[in-house]
C-alpha cells in the first residue's frame, strides 16, 4: 500500500492544523511516514515524503493556481492583457516567469555586497540590548524582527520611521497565507480590508518613484532598466497592481520567513548545549547550521500544488484536477532520507532540505534569507554570555509560516 487510511490520515492533518499544536507539530508529522503519500479526501493529497514532495515541485504538471479561484473578468488587467489573477508567486508561465525574472534581476543586484550592512545592523542591536543591561531579551521582537524589516525597508528606500508600519502589515498579511478553511469569516474579511489598506498605502510611494525614479527596488521594476533581464515585450513589465502585489510578497517572503528562520535557528541552539558550544568555537561554520536549521525546524511548514494532468506519486494515481497538500516540514525529516531526522545536527553528513521549495518557484529571497540568518546567529552565539533559554515559547497561530510569537532569552553579559 503507498497510502495511508484516510480518516487517520485527514484526522492527523486536522491535527496539524490546529493552532493548539502549533509549538510541536513534529510528532504528527513522525505518524504520516509509514507513506509518503496520504488521501486526504475525493480530490485532496497529503504529500510528506521528501523524494516525492521535491519531485512534484519540480513537475510540470503541477500548478499553483488553484482552478477553485477565477479573476474577476470586470477587475484591473495585468500586464499580459488578462484579468489580473495574483502575484506572481501564484501564478503559472509564462506571466509567472515574465514577472518574477524582473523582479530576480533587480533583487540580486541589490544583495550582492549586502553582508557588511546586514552586520553593521546586527551589531547595532545586539550593541543596545548590551546598553540596556537588562540581562534577559526578546530574540523575536528585539532581534529578529528589526533585522529584516530594516533590509527590506533599506531596499526599498522606506524610511526607517515606517519600519513599524511595515512590520504591522506583515503581520496581519501574513495570516491570509494558510489553508483558506483554517481562517473565520471575519479573518477572511480582514485579510481583505488589511489588502486594501496596504494597497492604498503604497500607491503614494509607487506615484512618487514614477515620478522621481532612484536607485531602490520600486524604482527598477518600475523603470525596467537593463538590469531586470531581458523581456519578450514591453507588456511584459510589471504594471501598478502587479507591483503593489509583488511589495506585499516581498514584505511577507523577506521578513516573516527570516524571523521565523532566526528565531527557530536560535531556539534549536538554546534546547542544544553542544551545538552552541561547537558553533561558539567554530562561528565559520555559520552556513553548515543554518543549512541544518532549514532543514530540522523550517520557517515554511508546507505549501499547495493542483494537478493539471495524471501524475503518479509513490504509486498512487493522482487525478487530474486534485489538490496536493505538500508537507515539507514533513518531509525534511523523513527517515527514509535521513538518518535521526528529529535530531539537530549541524553540519550532518547528508545535508539537503526543502524549505525554500523547488523548481520555478525556488524561494526568490533564500540568499538573502540565509545571509541574516548567518549573520544574527553568529552574533548571537559570539557575544551573548551564556544565553539561555527562559521558557518555552508561544507559538503564533500561523500554520504555513510557523514560528515563536516571543522568545525570552537570559545571559549573563554581551561581548563587544
């Protein structure tokens, strides 16, 4: 058999579904390995094993535009002349490859040389958490937090007095990322409200890099100056909504992602004594553990896939039209994969992970992601005097992007 029962195995994703079990979800994803696919319903799939979930990620028959939804054929266009679907993150080529392409272009050539601005950051927080002498500390309000959405901002051009304004709205964005049947009504007509909001918020700022282009991210997309890459047509540049969508993404991808990344980095470290010891002695080690982060405790639990064609999983016919459910948190730990996957090793043998997806729709930011996290973890374990976990952490109720809501961390000094 290639699949498992379906009422235990819908039981186990109601479970992990649950915000109550949002602190551990591990232990339900250890109870879907005896398959590597699971039915979850006449036309839905639980995928957990880690050979499958990579090979669907990369199949063209897999979609990420769910049939379910249809663009409104009265609302704006986009700028392939089409009714306007979503950002490109839920789009299929060849519009996906048109939009993501300028925005790959214009984002790599801003991140190289990033390292030494991302450390000055770091430094400056860590410098006043040492100021304030209060021997204990917030990692994710007071660290991991501040870091990304200073980046984000910096890239932008934002000023730094609307960094709170932008955390604000990737907070609430956020929440509009998971399963649509976890979310209340009320929830979905907020999530509606907060996009109006954020929409409204930046049309002023997209007017004035119009009008007055820079430097900054806005100003390339909007311009399309040579380092976007080549485009098939001139329609093909991002229009006005496509971009205010595509800031949202950003927003959301940029941050959320990386402050879930550190602090979940921070916390496997706190719960283990000798990795910290070993990573405090050897800090050039800094990618091997984040690479193993990634892997044991990832900052996106799972994503979705339609099929658009017959596709054979583990055996399993999957209908055309069915949905996939593909668990990667799961699947970063499957034993068939990898030898102790609950246990975190840094610089394991056979390291390789999922948690920036795969295919056309590998994680656009996952350098950048990976350079703060590099960088805020090396800090952490090099300046704080024995940092120690204070208790466990709240979790928040995001199932997609999951992390602690707070993380309290003790210490006994900081190091210059």
């Amino acid at each position: 058999m290639t699949t498992s029962h379906t009422p235990t195995a819908a039981a186990t994703y109601g479970r992990i579904v649950d915000p109550a079990n949002r602190p551990d979800p591990y232990p339900l994803y250890a109870a879907l390995t005896d398959a590597p696919i699971h039915r979850l319903g006449d036309h839905e799939w639980l995928v957990s094993g880690f050979a499958e979930i990579g090979a669907l990620l990369r199949d063209p028959r897999m979609s990420v535009q769910d049939p379910a939804v249809e663009p409104d054929p009265n609302g704006p266009l986009g700028s392939d002349g089409r009714p306007f679907r979503s950002g490109f993150l839920s789009l299929d080529p060849p519009h996906h490859d048109a939009l993501r392409g300028q925005v790959a272009h214009a984002f790599a050539e801003r991140i190289v040389g990033l390292r030494p601005r991302i450390e000055e950051l770091v430094d400056g927080l860590v410098d006043r958490i040492a100021a304030d002498g209060a021997g204990q500390v917030d990692v994710v309000e007071q660290l991991a937090y501040p870091l990304p959405v200073s980046v984000i901002c910096e890239l932008l051009d934002v000023p730094r007095s609307e960094e709170p304004v932008f955390h604000s709205f990737a907070e609430r964005l956020t929440r509009g990322l998971d399963p649509v049947d976890t979310l209340s009504e009320t929830e979905i007509a907020e999530l509606a409200v907060t996009r109006g909001q954020w929409r409204a918020y930046l049309m002023p700022m997209i007017a004035e890099r119009v009008a007055h282009p820079g430097t900054d991210l806005i100003s390339a997309l909007l311009t399309g100056g040579p380092e976007v890459g080549p485009r098939s047509q001139d329609t093909d540049r991002m229009n006005g909504i496509e971009l205010g969508v595509t800031l949202g993404l950003l927003l959301i991808a940029g941050h959320e992602t990386t402050v879930n990344l550190i602090a979940n980095g921070t916390l496997a470290l706190l719960r283990s004594p000798a990795a910290l010891a070993e990573f405090r002695a050897h800090p050039e080690t800094a990618p091997e553990l984040v690479e193993e982060v990634l892997r044991y405790d990832p900052p996106v639990q799972m994503t979705r896939r339609f099929a658009t064609a017959p596709v054979r999983v583990a055996g399993q016919e999957v209908p055309s039209g069915d949905r996939l459910a593909l668990l990667l948190a799961a699947g970063n730990r499957d034993p068939r994969r990898f030898a102790e996957p609950d246990r975190f090793v840094p610089g394991r043998p056979d390291p390789a992970h999922l948690a920036f997806g795969g295919g056309l729709h590998y994680c656009l930011g996952a350098a950048l992601a990976r350079m703060e996290a590099q960088v805020m973890l090396t800090a952490i374990a090099r300046r704080f005097v024995a940092p120690r976990l204070v208790m466990d952490p709240p979790y928040r109720t995001n199932m997609i992007l999951r992390g602690p809501s707070a993380l309290q961390m003790a210490f006994d000094g900081v190091l210059p």
